[in-house]
C-alpha cells in the first residue's frame, strides 16, 4: 500500500507524489537504502531509568564484531514487553516516552526503549540526524532573528506541518526507516511518541503501534495512518478526527471511526501517583511563607537561554533574602550552562550537580522531605539523566518555567514563556483553560512581570494548585495509562477495519 498516495481517504495530487518520491530518491542517494541488509537487537538497561526496568534496544550490523557494553537481545524472554518507539528531536519526544515507560512498568510491563534517531548506522538514523540538526538550527534562529522567526519559522510550524500533502511526503521518506521495526515481533505492543517511528512500524507490518500525538495544534504531520492514534485534550480530539485545515480551502474526508482516542495528558506514574501530597506540600509552602522554589528547564534546542537569564536575574535579589530557591536544569547543554554562568554571574555561586545523577536524585529526595537553600544548577551528559532530572525535581518545585511545548500538559504550577514554534501556541492555552498554568507570555518583559506576580502575590500559584487537584479528579492527567491499556489491548484486525485498500 502506497501511503503517500491516500491519507484516510483523501486523495493527494499526482505532483505531490511524484515528488515524494524524488524526496525519498535523494535520501537514498545521500544515506543509502538498507533495507536488504541484515542486522540483529542487542540491549541494555538504562541505569538513569533503572526504577522502571527499561531495556534501551540497539540495531547492529550483523557482520560486525558484538561490543562489551551491549548483550544480544531476545525479545521472546522479555516478560510482558512493549516497545517504546521515539526519536532524540528536543527533549519533548523522550519526556513523553518516559511518561509511557513509567506507566507501562506500573501497570506490569517491560518499557523497551527503541530510538530511531539512536541507530546511527541505519538510513533511519541517518536521515532524521539531518532532519534534528536542522530543527534544532532552525529552533535557534527563531529565538535570535524575529524577522526568521515571524516569515519562515512560525509559519513552517503551524501551517507548513499541517498539509496532508506534507504527511505524504513524511511516509514515503518513513518507508527508509522500516528496516530497524522489521527486527521486532509483527504483534508486539509498540508505542509511538512520534510519528516516524509509528509510520516506521507500520511500513514494516507491525500490527499493533499506538501513535502518540504531542500537539495540540493539528497537524498531519503526526499522522500514521494504520496506527492507532491518541492525543491530549477534547480540542486535539476534534481538530484531529475531522483533519482540520490540512486540505487547504477544502473541507477533507475525516479519520476513520475509531482511529482517534482522547487520553489525556501523558504522565509519569510517580507524578501522578504522587500528586495529591505534592500539591499539599506546595499549598503548605504559600500558606506559611516558605521560600518558593522556581524550576527552570532548558528545552533540548537551548533556544531560551537569552530569556531565562533575564528571568534570573530578576530572582537573585529574591534568592538573597532567602524567598527564592532556584533550580536550574541545562540539560545536556554544557554550553548553554557556560554561557549562562557568564551571563549571570550570581550563577557562579550555584551549587553545581554535574553528571552526578545518583547526587541529583538524592537532592530531588531532600527537596521532597525537607528544606533546601540557594541556587542548584544541573547538567548531565547522558541524555536520559538530562531529561529526567528536570521530572525529579518538578515534584518539589512551587513553578515551572517553561516554553509551552510537552511540559506545558504536566501537573505543576507553570509560567509559560515564548513558544518555539507556532504548534506550541495551543499547549499554552490548554494548560491556561485547565488553570495548571499561565497563558503564553511571549514578551521578556510580560514573563518577567508574570513571574514577579505568582511570586509576591501567591493566589494566582494557590488557583493553579486547586485546579491540579480538579483536573486529577477528571482523570487528565491519567493518559500514559490509557495508552498503555491501548497498545495491549489492541486487536490487530480493528487497524484492519479502518484502513483504505
């Protein structure tokens, strides 16, 4: 079945396909098609994520020498496995994937982690390395250079990811990316947290793939059509099923009955499992006049760093007088951690955690338990530790400042500055329309306004707690869980049911 050629039903132009096909044509030339070529699993357990049992799987060329880090994988031993299926583009992508991996271990599953952007020898690999480069430069730019930003990168990222057309030309370049699914069993439960990997899946046959939509902005951009697809909010939910904007002026035909679920937001477990005493602790906080402590996360791009300076600054005072506590997670961006320090040089009294994750989880513990002091900056080489620190120390943190992207759906108090990407602009108004979080401040000047409110005035921190409390009840927080109960409760033949021949 030729994908690029019909999408639910609505035709693509002749044209469109044609070049498709040239697209894919030229990556061949590029990266090569290796899809004859014969490579087996091998895996290992991440310890960053070893409270949860995951096993990262690897891709390797059968005809080279096995190494000393990696063991010869067999998926038919793995108890209760399902696959989690991804891409390193940001941190968005594999925040979400731990969501899915904390919820399927506490549910009695074994997360197996299956990055595609990770098998560097493979034409997958390959071609999304390029594509990640290029976001993340575009990313950059968008933050530095207005003019790029409002003529080119907003518009690619709202209305140029929208089209079906652009879906077509993203399954025929996914048909590269196959070859690494096709190692899996045809019927083991297999997860998505991007498209690719779900398109992926799907060209190799497998039968049972859950794509997790991150956006609530439409786009056919994350369609993988044959999946199973789940977003994050009744609004997603609509402008997804009936493919809004995507065919132009036309009004195309929607997704088929029963191809899209409302989940709600993708969490982790332990905060949702937790959430309830956490949000005490915070309303305990602001009731007897503890210092607030102020979580900042550098996305993977690091394109906020110019803006987060600024709003450090702005707290040093506050961190003096002991008000304040500033956490301060760069990632894996040990250049964006220099070039802060410079930028604010009361950040050369932080209290540094450095590639000391066992250290990091010990502090997030203490935040939990007890009384913490001052500035606590933390960088960590290994991906999977640079993401989840920022999950660890969200727990004990009064607010979150963030760019509206994965992290605007989580449960915690949020001030939401300038999106990087006009498809961010709506997880901004889900979290304000939920309450757990501030509308978008996209000027420097209105963020650093915003934060110096929730911090002198505590009523707006004290609402968005409240409002945690009332959305747990509904159950919006609990979609990790439903998209596990999804992907293994899966009958292959309902795919079947709403597919085009």
């Amino acid at each position: 079945m030729d994908r690029s050629a019909s999408i639910y039903g609505n035709q693509i132009p002749p044209g469109i396909q044609t070049a498709a096909a040239r697209k894919k044509a030229r990556y061949i030339k590029e990266f090569g098609d290796d899809s004859g070529s014969s490579y087996i699993l091998e895996e290992r357990m991440v310890p960053a994520l070893g409270q949860w049992g995951v096993r990262e799987l690897m891709v390797r060329d059968a005809a080279l020498p096995r190494t000393d880090v990696w063991e010869i994988s067999d998926l038919e031993k793995v108890p209760a496995p399902l696959v989690v299926g991804t891409i390193r583009m940001g941190f968005g992508h594999y925040r979400i994937s731990m969501a899915i991996a904390s919820a399927a271990h506490a549910m009695g599953y074994t997360p197996l982690w299956f990055d595609l952007h990770a098998f560097n020898d493979t034409t997958a690999g390959k071609i999304i390395a390029k594509l990640n480069r290029l976001y993340s430069l575009g990313s950059r730019l968008s933050q530095k250079y207005p003019l790029f930003n409002r003529l080119y990168w907003e518009p690619l990222n709202s209305e140029g990811f929208r089209s079906l057309t652009y879906n077509a030309s993203d399954q025929k370049v996914a048909e590269l990316m196959a070859t690494p699914c096709r190692l899996l069993p045809r019927d083991i439960p297999f997860v998505a947290t991007h498209a690719w990997p779900a398109q992926a899946a799907i060209h190799a046959g497998l039968s049972h793939v859950v794509n997790v939509i991150p956006d609530n902005w439409p786009m056919a951009l994350h369609l993988a059509e044959g999946a199973m697809h789940c977003v994050q909010s009744p609004s997603a939910w609509l402008g997804y099923r009936t493919l809004r904007g995507m065919a132009g002026r036309e009004i195309p035909r929607p997704m088929d009955p029963g191809s899209l679920h409302y989940t709600g937001h993708y969490i982790d477990h332990e905060l949702v499992a937790n959430l309830e005493a956490d949000t005490s602790a915070r309303l305990n906080r602001l009731e007897t006049g503890a210092p607030l402590r102020v979580l900042f996360t550098v996305g993977g791009a690091g394109a906020q760093a110019e803006l987060y300076a600024r709003l450090i600054r702005s707290l040093l005072g506050l961190v003096q007088e002991g008000k304040v506590i500033l956490l301060i997670n760069v990632g894996d961006h040990a250049a964006v951690r220099d070039n802060l320090m410079r930028k604010v040089p009361g950040l050369q009294h932080a209290v540094l955690h450095q590639d000391d994750f066992e250290g990091t989880r010990t502090f997030a513990e203490t935040a939990l338990a007890g009384n913490i002091e001052g500035i606590h900056l933390f960088q960590h080489s290994d991906i999977f530790a640079a993401v989840y620190t920022t999950n660890l120390l969200m727990r004990a943190c009064d607010l979150l400042i963030t760019k509206p992207s994965e992290l605007a759906f989580y449960p915690v108090p949020k001030l939401l500055v300038r999106r990087v990407g006009g498809h961010e602009a709506w997880g901004a108004i889900r979290s304000a329309e939920l309450g757990d979080g501030t509308y978008e401040c996209a000027e420097p000047a209105e963020a650093e306004a915003m934060l110096s409110f929730l911090l002198a005035d505590g009523e707006g921190l004290a609402l968005m707690n409240r409002c945690i409390l009332s959305a747990a009840k509904a159950e919006s927080y609990s979609g990790a869980y439903k998209v596990v109960a999804l992907a293994t409760s899966l009958d292959s033949r309902s795919i079947g049911r709403h597919e085009h021949a």
